[in-house]
C-alpha cells in the first residue's frame, strides 16, 4: 500500500504498478497537465515537482523531475505540483515575480521553473546569480532566455518565505508522519539493515530503488519494466555520513545533495566536484551508492572515490565483507556484488584525504552534462618527492579505473617536468580510450595528458614544470 500527500489531499494506491511515474500518473490519473513530458530523461526540468518530506519535526522541499520518480517513491511524503501553488485566485508571489519579470513566454517549461524555484526559496537559499544558477541548471527554456528567469529568481529570494505552505506546515507534518509505509506486491520497502538483507536474499533477481535517477531510465527509455523493486528509502542506517576512529563511513542512500553539503569541510574538492554533478533535482533524488552500483564508465563519484582508496561494505545476509572500489568493476556495466548482496556504505580513510586532491570534470557543457573525460588525481609530497599517489579516470575504459603504470612511475620522483613527461607517456599504458558522440579516443587521451601537467602545474611552486612542452 502506498499512501502520500497530494499537496493536502490524502492518497493511498494499493498494489502500485512499480513503473508508473509521477508525471504519467498526474496527467493521466490526475489529469494535472502543468507538469510537462519534454525528455523524459531529467535534462529538461519541464516535468519538475517538488517533494516535501519531514525533517526533525519541519518540512524539508526539494524538487525532483517526475519523469524518473516512481509514484510508489513518494510513500509517506508530500507531491506539489504547478497546481498547488495559488491560494484561491491569488497567484503564489513567486509566480507573480516571474510573470511580471518577463520570465515566461510559451510557458512550456515554466511550470518546471516555478518548481524549482518554489524548491529554491524554500530553501533559504543565498540571493545572488551563482546560487540561480545552481538551483535551476536543471530546467531549459529555448524561447524566453535566462537573464529575466535569472533576475526574478533573485527577486524571489529576497521575498518572505511565508506563504500557505508555512502556514499549514505543522498540519503537514502531522499528516504525514500518520501515514503508513508498507511494501506492496511488487515494490518492497523494508524497514532496517536486517530486513533490506532478508528482502535481497529473498529476491536475488530484483532491482533495488534508491533515488531512481538512472534506474528508471530502463521504463523511460528502454521501455523494459521492472517486474520487483526493493526500495532502500526507509532504512535509515543507509543515510548520512558518520566517522569510525580514523574513518569516513558514507551511506549508500546519502543523496548527492546531502553528500555535497557534509562533504564541504571534510573533502572539499568533492564538494565542488558536485556543483557539476547533473541537476539540483539529480542531485536531490541520486545517491552515491546509486552512483557506484550503476557502474558506469563516465559516472563522476566512482573515479573520485578511487582516488581517496574508497572501499566498499557489501551486506548479504547477516554477513558484511569489504572490497576495494579498484577491485568492484570487472568490465563494461559490470559489479562484483554477488546475488543478493547490495552496498551499504562506503569507507574513505583520513590517510588519504589529501589537500592535494583534484577533480576535474571535462565535458560539452559546464552544466548539466555527461563528462567526456573525468580526472581523479591525488599525489602526497614529502620532501619534493612523491610519496604517495593514486590517479583515476573516467570516460577512459570500459569502467572507471585507476592508472596503474602512472602511480608505479611516480612513487620516488620528483614533482618536475622529467617525471611529467613521463607519466604522461605511460598514460596510454593504462588506457585504450574510445570514439564515441561525447569525444573521440585522442581527444580523450589528449585531454588526460593536459590534466595530469595541470595538476602538476597546480601543485609545484617552483615553476619545475615548463608550461608548453608535449601537450597540445
């Protein structure tokens, strides 16, 4: 039984199809055609929603794109749509603000920009162009141009945040913390650690759900529908980040939002990487186990990871082993998770949090957009000579992987031009990159050269690296 909020409206689905999206469900079921089909695949942000959900005793909104959100991921959490936002015939402020700052024109999209903004203000979010852009990188508008959106979003947050929503929000949260969260027939939502690893013993063949972000890609673009799901939302001990002596433990469910804000003292550098990860509704959906198990050549968390020697902790029943993220790809689209195991957390030693740690993600975009070629390097440097190295690609090899030859060449060099040069000759050692629509293999291998002298140029002070030399 899946039971949620429809802005106030209680709603309860017995035996939810687990393919039905959010977006299919309002314009066929609910018949709320504000909400927009443009892609179907989270680039857009015309299908944008925004989820509530409670949150030590408040609400917590985030948007979300309904094309990749299963109505069966709102169990227990609140749906607002474009509808829900006027209070009788009153326009809500914000979208006001936009319609007097000339920020619509064939309205197709401002449905989803009126979300995220919404989602945005909520927030608490910082008045200024960059925060703008950040919350609505997700939503494309081909005729209106974005400096009126990007200007009346500015206006909307300098607003109060007192709206209807504040108002009945104590209503709201005592509605939805009296709804009942229950597994139907073909979408499980185990409670606890111990129940999720009895559902997967139960069900080796089964998908399991974290955010959805690229799983229901299968129901939007392949058309291949899930037959059972095992969703991972309720069991808490998968959330958040904890420390254990000398270790970071990242749960597998700690969404790509979550990660970016817990991550911004401790590992900086990832932190930022983040700002470049998809969407702010990717981002708030995504998680980082998701991320990993997906394994994806071009996926941005995994090469990162490697370069921290991230390990991995699989659960399968009552037993729990841990694996080298070098070690968990053993090809194409491939794990080494065996039937009925899954990830529950992700372990990075402070040994290897350096300050020398670099993320560079390359791609056709800066926003929003697949990386070509993703570089992970993090070199520690002891008396002028490299003590400790561990280099990661993305968009190199049929998986995300560490380059091998380039870490043995550097342990005992160096920081200076010899050393580069040849690091970067053994780079094609480690990889046989390919052509594909993203880019071609030389420009990639071209590309990992120039990061590689980048990072070295970053990191000397002393000019031992020559600027233009071998790199085009």
């Amino acid at each position: 039984m899946t039971q949620f909020l429809l802005n106030q409206q209680a709603i309860t689905i017995d035996n939810i199809d687990p393919n039905l999206t959010v977006l299919n469900w309002l314009r066929t079921d609910r018949l709320r055609c504000g909400t927009k089909e443009g892609c179907a695949s989270g680039d857009c942000g015309a299908c944008t929603v925004v989820i509530g959900r409670v949150d030590e005793g408040k609400m917590r909104y985030q948007s979300a794109n309904a094309c990749l959100l299963l109505v069966g991921q709102l169990a227990g959490k609140q749906l607002l749509t474009v509808e829900d936002l006027a209070d009788g015939g009153e326009l809500h402020p914000l979208q006001h603000t936009l319609a007097c700052g000339h920020a619509s024109q064939c309205g197709f999209c401002t449905p989803g920009i009126v979300m995220s903004a919404f989602a945005m203000h909520k927030s608490g979010a910082a008045a200024d162009s960059a925060t703008v852009t950040h919350h609505l990188g997700g939503n494309l508008c081909r005729c209106t141009g974005y400096r009126p959106i990007v200007e009346a979003a500015k206006q909307i947050l300098n607003m109060p945040c007192s709206d209807k929503f504040t108002a009945s929000e104590a209503q709201t949260v005592k509605q939805l913390q009296a709804l009942s969260v229950t597994s139907d027939d073909a979408l499980l939502r185990p409670g606890s650690l111990e129940a999720l690893a009895d559902a997967c013993l139960r069900y080796p063949q089964a998908s399991l759900l974290a955010g959805g972000t690229d799983l229901n890609l299968r129901v939007t673009q392949v058309h291949q529908p899930h037959t059972r799901l095992i969703s991972l939302a309720q069991v808490a001990e998968l959330h958040g980040v904890t420390r254990e002596g000398n270790q970071l433990i990242i749960g597998a469910m700690t969404s790509l939002d979550t990660l970016q804000h817990q991550l911004k003292t401790v590992i900086p550098t990832f932190s930022e990487m983040l700002n470049r990860f998809a969407s702010q509704q990717i981002r708030n959906q995504g998680t980082i186990g998701g991320n990993i198990a997906n394994a994806s050549p071009i996926g941005d968390c995994a090469p990162a990871l490697l370069a921290l020697d991230a390990r991995l902790r699989l659960r399968c029943g009552a037993h729990s082993r841990e694996v080298a993220l070098a070690e968990f790809f053993p090809g194409y689209r491939q794990t080494g998770l065996n039937p009925g195991e899954f990830i529950s957390h992700i372990v990075i030693d402070d040994v290897t949090l350096s300050q020398n740690l670099r993320l560079w993600k390359v791609s056709k975009r800066r926003e929003d957009d697949i990386s070509a070629v993703f570089a992970a390097i993090n070199l520690q440097v002891t008396h002028g000579v490299i003590s400790y190295a561990r280099i990661a690609f993305g968009g190199m090899a049929a998986t995300p992987a560490r380059a091998f030859s380039v870490e043995a060449l550097l342990l005992g060099k160096p920081m200076d031009n010899t050393t580069l040069k040849a690091a970067c000759a053994a780079l094609a050692q480690d990889f046989s990159p390919l052509s594909d629509v993203r880019a071609s293999a030389e420009y990639r291998s071209q590309v990992a050269q120039n990061l590689l002298k980048r990072y070295f140029l970053h990191i000397t002070s002393d000019h031992a690296v020559e600027v233009t030399d071998y790199v085009g």
